[in-house]
C-alpha cells in the first residue's frame, strides 16, 4: 500500500520531465539495472549534482525567500505554533 502511495507522485513528476535528486536516486539505479550505458560517476556528476543544486536553490533559497517576504518572522508574525491570547 504505501509503496504504491509512494510510487505515483514520483511516476508523475518523472513523466512530466522534471529533475529531481530524490526522484534520479531511484530512476537511474533502476535503469543501470536494467543495462543503461551510464556508469556511476558520470550519473553523480552529471544528473544527482546539478539536480541536487537546483533543488536547493529552487527549495531553500527561492521558497525560503518568498515565505521571509510573505510573513515577518522577526516579530513571530505568521507563526501558528504559539498560542493566541
């Protein structure tokens, strides 16, 4: 069940020709598997590398910046964790 849960979101954003690290890190094993011509340190440094980064800067910088612009989290404005009295 939960590896079927697990399994569409990635077949799906795969189909729809994105990169990303965590979805290459089951793709691309499971070609080499099956007898892709790619060996290991090329896929690292070709395919997780690049797709890491831009994950990062897509998620950490780009998300991170729009969510400190959206809320000011200086003054614990936006923040649902504390009560409100």
């Amino acid at each position: 069940g939960k590896l079927i849960v697990l399994h569409f979101p990635l077949m799906m954003y795969t189909i729809c020709g994105f990169e990303h690290a965590l979805t290459n890190m089951v793709v691309v094993p499971l070609g080499i598997a099956y007898g892709a011509q790619v060996n290991i340190g090329q896929w690292l440094l070709t395919n997780i590398l690049p797709a890491a980064l831009g994950n990062a800067i897509g998620g950490g910088l780009i998300i991170g910046g729009i969510e400190t612009l959206l809320f000011n989290w200086d003054k614990g404005e936006g923040n649902t964790n504390e009560m409100q009295h």
